[in-house]
C-alpha cells in the first residue's frame, strides 16, 4: 500500500488478511492504536517515553481549551487526535485566538478525517523536529535506522530533511533510538514505523506521533 492512504487503513488491512492476502505493514490493530494520537501518547507514557505537556482526553469545548491554556500557559497548539499531513493543527497564543481556531481546527479534522475529536498541546516557539525510522519483523526483532531531522518547514509540512542530523551526538542517537526499540518491541510492532519527536532549545525531546507506514520521504 506504499504511502498512501490504505497504508493506514485498518479495515483495508483486516480485509486483506480475510482475502488470505499478506498486507505489507503493521496490524490493524497497530494501525488503530496509532491512528489515534491520543492514545498514541498514552502508550509513549507508558513506555517511558517523554512526551508534551498536554491533555490527556480529548477537548470538547472552548472553555475546556481555555482551562487547559491558562494551566500551561500560551501558546498553545490544538491537533486533531485523527489528524495527519498538516491538517486539523492550529496555534493559539492568546484567549481570543484560541476561541477561533479551535473552532476551525474542529471543522479541519471533521471534514478532513470524518473526525472532529481534538486535543491540546504546549506549543514549542522553535523546535527541532526529529524523527527514528524503526523496522520490525514477524519473530519480534525490531531495529531502529537511525534518525532525521526534518525541522524545516512550511505549515507544519517538511520541506527538507537530512541525516544524520546535525543536532544529534553519538549518544543521544543511540539513546533516543533504544528508547524507540524497546517502546515498539513492547508491543511486537511489526514492519515499518516512523516516531516523530519534538527537541526543545534545552535539548529536551517529547513523543508527539507514530507513522505506522513508510513515509512520503521514504528514499
């Protein structure tokens, strides 16, 4: 299924499995599972895995929004917990913008993903954008190949990315990519993966998503 959308369709791959027909990604239930950003970040915790300070459910209301900024202080970020490719995030730095684009994040996520669901994130002003390509195979070995940096970009889509990254030592490297090994292995992920990081400018790094398909930058 390559990159596109079936790659992360979870009843594409169910059926496929009816069909007696090997799909060449991970379960569907890992398909589920990581689709779901909210409880993507749920899983990270639970593996030790650093992540945002942000909401642990979704956020259903502006007033929820509001209480949750005002506890973590602006800016903020409001994501679609089914979102992907750019789609369904907007930055709040203030109340008045938070009551506006959380409202527009909704409708993004409903009408892109057939899911309005959101949640809200501490924003980070200037990033790194780090992510570990991990494979896995049927007898549970996983590997991590190593990381990219993939922090320059356009409304929050890469525009070039490049590794090794120019931010990581040798000992962040093998850190970070042990921590991803042994997060996916917990689970017997199988196939290929991709876990995606934010670094702070103190160097500390945060979980934010895992794409369960090669990636559109896969070469």
């Amino acid at each position: 299924p390559g990159y596109g959308f079936l790659a992360e369709n979870p009843a594409f791959a169910r059926r496929c499995a009816e069909e007696g027909l090997a799909f060449i990604g991970p379960s569907p239930e890992h398909l589920e599972l990581f689709g779901d950003k909210l409880r993507a970040r749920e899983l990270a915790r639970s593996r030790g895995v650093p992540t945002l300070p942000g909401t642990d459910d979704s956020v259903d209301t502006v007033e929820e929004a509001l209480a949750f900024a005002r506890s973590t202080s602006f800016p903020v970020i409001v994501k679609a917990a089914a979102g992907g490719g750019g789609r369904g995030i907007r930055v709040a730095r203030d109340p008045v913008e938070l009551e506006t684009v959380f409202r527009v994040a909704q409708r993004e996520a409903e009408a892109s993903f057939g899911d309005g669901t959101v949640y809200l994130e501490r924003f980070l002003q200037r990033p790194r954008h780090i992510e570990v390509q991990v494979l896995g195979d049927a007898a549970g070995q996983i590997k991590h190949l190593w990381e990219r940096d993939c922090s320059i970009q356009r409304r929050h889509q890469k525009l070039l990315e490049e590794c090794p990254s120019p931010l990581m030592t040798a000992e962040l490297r093998e850190s970070l990519g042990s921590l991803v090994t042994r997060a996916v292995s917990s689970i017997n992920y199988v196939n290929a993966g991709t876990a995606e990081f934010l670094f702070d400018e103190e160097g500390n790094y945060y979980f934010i998503e895992m794409n369960t398909r090669i990636q559109v930058e896969h070469p």
